[in-house]
DNA sequence: AACCTCATCGGAAACGTTTACGGGTCGAAA
DNA sequence: TTTCGACCCGTAAACGTTTCCGATGAGGTT
C-alpha cells in the first residue's frame, strides 16, 4: 500500500502539499506549477490512490447513495434502477443496492446497514407498497436528503417523484373511447396502492368528459398482495369471471401492464382474439409490453427520467447540506404518455 | 455523533474495554459479566453506532462487494441479481451495483471506483458479453476474489458460474424430436457470445443421437449486436426469412427467450398460430416467458441459483484471504431444466 | 527601520476505531 | 516470603487523510 507519506516522500515535499496538489485543493493556487508537476509525477510513479476510508473518516464524506427497492422482480423496477445508476454515474457516486422484499423487517435492517455506511442521500422506489408510514420516521430523522418513486408522501422531508396516475387514467380511458368502444371492462388495482385511486379518478373524468357510462358490472378489482407479479394471475383469473359473466365488452382497461398481460392469455384461451374481438391497453410500459404478442398498448411511465429525476432531487440535497442551505422537499409529478401499439383497434 | 469515547466516559471504562465488549472480541472472556452490562446499556442509552469508516480505516474491511452487470435491461440480470441480493444479506455484505452498459471505458471507470472503496469481492455479470479478456487483467493482479456468472474463463485465478449450455441445447432439441417434429429451424446465438457455440454442440449432438439430419437452409444467425434486447428483432427478422423461404417447418429452436417471442410474433402475424402450427422453444427462462402468450416452453437457467452460488465462491474467497490460507478458482457448471408450456406441442 | 502582504511550504492535530503491550490485583503454589 | 498464573483493565500507537496554524523569505509600503 502507497500511501500519501510515500508520496511526500518520494517527491521531496510534505504530505500537506502533496494533499493539496492532488485535490486541487484552493490553496494549490500558491503552489507553483514546477512543484505540482514534481507531485504528480511521484504520484503516478508510486501508482497512489487515496485510501477512501481515511479520506471519509476525515472528510464525514461516503460518496455513495442508498437504494432501497420494495421488489426488484418487478419489471417496473429495472429500468427505473437504469436511471438511477446513469445519473449517479454523472456524479460520481456509487449505489448501493438494497431490496427489501416487501418485509419490514428486511426494511429496518437495510435501513440501519445503509445509515451506518453513512450514505449521503437515499432512494426508495416505492413501486408495489402498501405503504407503511412510519417505517419512514427513522429515515426523516436521519436527515439525509431522501426521494421517494412511485408513491407520493405527506410529509414534506421526503421528496418524491411519481408519474400523474390521474391524467394516465383519463389517457387510457380517452383512448378506447375515441376508438369508439362503448362496452369497457375495468381491472382496478388493489384497494392499499397509492396508484389506484388517481388512476381511477381519472378514468371517470374522462367518462364524465364523454359521456360514458361506466357499467359496474364490467369493474373488477385486483386482491391485495405483495408479490407484484401477481397481478398477472389477477388480470387473468379477473377476466375470466369477466367473460363467464356473458356480459359483453369489447375493450378491457387494465390496472397495469402484467394484469394487462393476464387479460390477454384469458381471452385467447376463451378464444377471444386482441385485438379483433376485444383491446387492451395497460399502464407503466414495462419492457415487456413491446415484445408481447400482440405488443400492448398502454400509458407510458418515463420510468428511466423518474430514476433519474429521483436522483437529482437528491444530489441537490446533498449539495444543499454541504452548504448548509436548505431545500425543501420537491414532489415532481411527471407527465404520462399514451404508446399505442397493436392490442387496441378502432371499432369504428 | 457519540463516540465510543462517549460510551467510555458514560460507562466509567476505558474505551478499549468498550471496544472489546461491543465487539465480542476474544479477550472479552475476561470481562465480568456486570462491567459488560454497564458498557452495553450506556452504549444503547447513548444510541451508539460505531463509526464504519474508522472501523475500515483500521480494520481494511469493507464488509461491501462490487456487482458489475454488463447491461441491466438486459431480463436475464433480473432473477440473478435478486440471488445475489440475497445471499449477500445473508451474509451481511452490502452489494455496490454498477452497470457498464457494454462500454469498455465505463467498465475501467467502475472498476476503478470499486477497487478504490476496497470492495473485498467481485461478482461479474457478463451475460451479453463480446468478450475482451484483457479487461480482466486489472481484475486478476487486484487479488480482490472474483467469480463471472454466465462466462467461463480460462485463467484460474476468477471463479466461475455459468449454466451447461451443451446440456440445455440437448434438452430443447430432445424436447422438439421428441414431440415427432422432423422439419426444424434453428435461430442461432451470434458469433461472439461464448453460449453460442456450446448450445449449439449440444443440439448437434441430440441431433446425431436420434438420427436427425438438420437442414442448413433452416439455420439462421443472430448478428453481433451490443444491445441484448436486439436479439428479439433479429428473432423476428430471421423468422420472417425463414417464412419467406417456403421452406415449410413444423418448429423452431430459438437461441433465447427474447429471439423466441420475436419468432411467435412473425409468424403469429404470418398467421402461423403457435403451437398449433409451428411449436417455438426458448431458452433462459427470463419472467417473461411464463406470462407470455402463449407461455414458452423454454429451457431454463436457475438464475437465482446461480447468483446465490456466485456469492457462494465469492464469500469462501474472502474468508480465504483473511485467513491467509488461498484457495484456487472454483468453477461451476449447473444443470439447466426444460420447462414445459404451451409453445410447443406434439405433432403425434 | 518597522511593518505588512504574498507566495510557498511543513508541523501537528484531528477524524473514531482496534489492539499490542503492560500494569495492576489476588489467590494459590513453591 | 516469593513467585506465578489468571483476571481485569488502561495507555498509547497505529490506520491514512485533510486542514488549521504557523514559519520563512521576498518584496513593497509607510
């Protein structure tokens, strides 16, 4: 190991110019050129590299920044965790990643193994949560500078980023009207997300906006549970009891792109052809939806931006604290966007 | 921030004592039981934490591992970072997750970072490889233990995990010979990947065990391509060919799940409905595969598995070196499974 | 001649741990 | 009485940085 008294001693300074060479510290403008070259050369010679440990101790600096994921199986996850690598990347920090596998207690041990490692800001993508407020006391007390994706907070220590649900939902459901169906089905989501709702909300506006009359029959709602991917077994079981009804539909809006998913292998196996006999659209745009067959019409979350918005709310806190400013906690709630692809047609 | 100092002072003992208590450390034999008592309430009184960086300042530890995945889109990394998740946790290291995006001086770049927070293992997830084996050589004279999931290396000194490609590409061609299909087409992997070779040996060989003689004009190639997710539109590409050719085939042998869903989506637009009319076999196994539609019949790699054993060699390594005993590289080849779905179908 | 400013550097004190070493006490064996 | 373990605990030296103070000259100003 080469450490920076090595370096001193090999270019024939002391370990205070030598520091202050290689950080570019503001004191290195009293250093001449001919003495920095001298360092550097030695520097590079010995093949220093700061010991980060020691540097941190001093400096109370980790340069690293907390992941926390609720399930990282979920599609919706990965390019969201794309974002977020590609923009702490920019800044030269390092993530750590932690899944917490929707269980408290896996949340509260992470939590403290993150604080300990003195992360600079902390990131929790919220995306499959039945949320559990105070989990987050500890992490509003440790006033690190903290974003929360995919669910918004009342508190107003913790930014957060999430995509409008409600504009998403008028989105989807303005678009198998405009095509011109009139007998939609409805899979909500499950009664504890954040996300139902909104979406909801914002589905009936536009029926409201149309005209529409929603038919209760045709509105079924995803159980709870915490494995994301059951919202796939959700769809397809909920279509089922849809078709066995006999109550005739010639659109389906699903909750998500998986329940989305779910629909269509019920109705193909009911031999309802997508999208002849029946469209589908479904919500988030996770990667899979472009390769399904047929590929799913659906809302667009910018999840690869919402990652990387999360991640400049937090870099901004972190400066903020350096600074000893500071920022109130921002929610950003980005724009959706309708995909249209092949599993909706026009009945027009 | 209270220091053990703090606790020191609290407690009435010295901080070494402090220390040796909080630490479990092999001298605390000597400690009476009730000057333990008195430290560990002061020290939860005080709601001590003790300092990592100092903690690794001292004791080179990091108690953190480097997970460098060459490209996150890519539903392959999915299952395996969750095994590797958590069997880290298990074993209480933290995971630094970095993505090189098939870039090479992102991959330097990260290295660099990782070997500077004097991470104590190295897991490499090298599923969409072209693969430059000098990049390796930062890694090898790093002596930091190293294990590659999903490519094997001829140097001995980084471990190894990888699915037996020869094996799996048997069991998908069994599975199709074994249906009563005699008129097969072949997407194969592109040249530069190291599962392309050996997947197809394994086919080559089932074929010559039954007798089977492969049409070369039913053979397609994947193009090189960084992009793992362009493995579906050269699936789809290749299949269009192939349909054009009028060179009639009952199924098709895909080189992954992607290029598989690219195949089901031509010929289900040539209205070719699978499996009634052309079976189609992926391999890999990716979350997609079982919500597709038709689900895939696919070959699959135990991804968790594998990164749970990855973590596995990477762990043994570390203790090897704290224990200054050193133990070569361990490679492993794990069986793949053939899963059954709806994509194929017996032509019996 | 006394005084200040700039430029250039080094000494030494932190940062918060862990641990090698040694100094006690106390009972028992020689 | 001395010696010798076994216990119990503290002093101080690391680990490798960064940074607060100066120190020293050189040159310019009062």
């Amino acid at each position: 190991m080469v450490t920076i008294r090595d370096v001193a001693k090999a270019s024939g300074f002391s370990s205070t110019t030598v520091s202050i060479v290689l950080n570019n510290a503001p004191l290195s403008r009293y250093i001449p050129p001919d003495t920095k070259k001298k360092i550097e050369r030695a520097a590079k010679r010995l093949g220093y590299r700061p010991n980060q440990f020691a540097r941190s101790l001093r400096s109370r600096r980790s340069h690293a920044v907390g992941v926390m994921v609720f399930d990282m199986t979920d599609p919706y996850c990965t390019l969201v965790l794309r974002g977020i690598e590609n923009t702490l990347y920019q800044s030269s920090y390092l993530p750590i990643l932690t899944d917490v596998h929707n269980e408290r207690a896996r949340f509260e041990r992470y939590l403290e193994m993150l604080l300990d490692r003195r992360i600079e800001g902390l990131i929790v993508l919220a995306n499959w949560l039945f949320l559990d407020i105070n989990l987050l006391a500890d992490v509003e007390k440790s006033s690190i500078p903290t974003a929360m994706i995919g669910c918004e907070l009342k508190t107003d220590s913790i930014s957060s980023v999430i995509v409008d649900n409600e504009v998403g939902g008028y989105l989807a459901m303005e678009h198998l009207h405009s095509l011109g169906h009139r007998k939609i089905a409805f899979i909500r989501g499950p009664k504890g997300l954040t996300d139902t709702t909104p979406r909801w909300r914002g589905i009936r506006n536009c029926a409201r906006d149309c005209q529409y009359e929603i038919d209760n029959r045709l509105i079924m709602e995803i159980p709870e549970s915490r494995d994301p991917m059951s919202s796939f077994d959700a769809g397809q079981k909920l279509t089922e009891d849809l078709i066995r009804q006999k109550r005739p539909f010639t659109a389906l809006l699903a909750f998500d792109d998986m329940s989305a998913f779910g629909a269509i292998r019920a109705l193909t196996r009911a031999g309802i052809r997508v999208p002849e006999h029946c469209s589908v659209i479904g919500f988030d745009d996770v990667a899979t939806s472009a390769l399904y067959t047929p590929a799913l019409t659906t809302v667009r979350q910018p999840m690869e931006a919402m990652g990387a918005s999360a991640v400049g709310v937090v870099v901004e806190g972190i400066n903020a604290v350096l600074e000893k400013r500071d920022v109130g906690a921002t929610h950003r709630k980005v724009a959706p966007e309708l995909v249209v692809r092949e599993s909706t047609r026009s009945l027009l």
